[in-house]
C-alpha cells in the first residue's frame, strides 16, 4: 500500500501517473526528524526523499565552518534527486522545525527514470525547478527587498546558531542592518512588522523565529 505521503495535487507527486506514484512509494520508509536534527552531513551516504511536513535547510560549510543555504525544502518537494541521477554530492541536510520524510528507493527511482518517459520528465523538470531556486536564493541576496534580505539574514543565522528545537537569530539590530545593506532604524521596523505578524520576537538572547516556514516565504522571491 502507497504511503499517505503529501497531497497528490500539488509537488513532485503531482507529475507522476498513478502507477509510477505507488511505484515509487512502494518501498519508501517514513523518517520523523526532530527540530534542530542534521538529517545527514555532505560526508555521509546521500539520500533521496519526499518531504512530508515541515521545514528542512539544505546547505554547504567550508572547512572553516562558515555556511551557505542552497535552498529550503517543504511540503510535497524532494530533496537528494541528484544524488540518484549523478551521484553524490557535498550538501548538508538540517531540519529547522519537526519535520516527516519518506525516505525512497534509489533503485526504484533510477529503474522507473530508465523505463518510463513521464517520470524521466518529471526528474529532469524537479532537478530544473532546484537550478531556479538556488538562482533566486543569490538573486534575492543581491537584488531582493529589505524585507526578503532580512527575513532570509534571520533564517540563516539561526539555523546555523541552532541548538535543540529553538531557532534564535544571536545577532544585534545592528548587526542584522549590516547583513541587510541598510540603517539599524530601517531594520528594527522591519523587525517591529514581523514581531506584529507573529513571525519573530525579541529576547534576550536574540531574535526567536516563531514561524519559520512563514519567515521562509517572506524570503522567497515569487512568494510561493
């Protein structure tokens, strides 16, 4: 029996007939991944899965520690798909809230992407959409707006600050306006409509993100 997954409306699911969606299941095993947990590091075996609920940061980290957010996985989408088409590769995997993944099969991916034309085009338009949103993610670090330079500042940092399940951005108002490219008064009202949309608050250890997924489409470009 197919796993109830995700939605078959919307995500990668959606792409795929009946057939190659319970194909592709079939074997899929469910992983429950507590807030604050690093799923894998780029040094461990890669892997393949659908993310079912929840919020997950796919990164990259020199040697000296310093990080850098590739993209940012929800509901419905996958992550690891190159590793099934070419093989390893040096990314980090970090659950930011309490997050459920099917873990899948590569031989089953790799058998239906040889046998079956629509799901080959459903891979080749997947690993397409993740060119795109790595694109925008250093697009909108350049040229996005305040608002989005700051929501994605906040995010970042305190993913990589993360301790257990709390996510708390340890930076200074001043600080952050640094990161953003504008003025401490511009960022701290920034700060304040976020406080009132319920996103972020102010503590004393630093900014407490309260509703990451929610911070993570304010950094979003298309506002998907």
């Amino acid at each position: 029996m197919t796993p109830d997954v995700a939605a078959p409306s919307s995500g990668f699911l959606a792409a795929l007939s009946p057939a190659a969606r319970d194909d592709l299941m079939r074997d899929a095993i469910r992983l429950d991944i507590p807030a604050g947990t690093i799923a894998y590091r780029d040094w461990e075996v890669p892997r393949t899965a659908l993310v079912a609920d929840g919020l997950l940061r796919v990164y990259v980290q020199s040697s000296n520690g310093r990080q850098t957010t590739l993209r940012y996985a929800r509901a419905g989408d996958l992550i690891g798909v190159p590793v099934a088409v070419g093989g390893p590769v040096g990314v980090s995997v970090q659950a930011l809230t309490d997050t459920i993944v099917w873990m899948l099969n590569p031989t089953a991916l790799q058998r239906l992407g040889h046998a079956d034309a629509p799901f080959a085009w459903a891979i080749a338009e997947e690993v397409t959409r993740r060119l795109y949103e790595v694109i925008e993610i250093f697009t909108g670090n350049a040229f996005g707006s305040l608002r989005q330079r700051v929501a994605r500042q906040l995010l970042d940092l305190a993913a990589e600050q993360q301790r257990g399940q709390g996510l708390i951005a340890r930076v200074t108002q001043q600080e952050l306006a640094d990161a953003a490219g504008t003025v401490r008064e511009v960022a701290a009202r920034v700060l304040r409509q976020m406080r009132e949309q319920g996103l972020v608050d102010t503590t004393r250890q630093g900014i407490r993100i309260l509703d990451p997924a929610g911070l993570q489409r304010e950094a979003d470009l298309d506002g998907r």
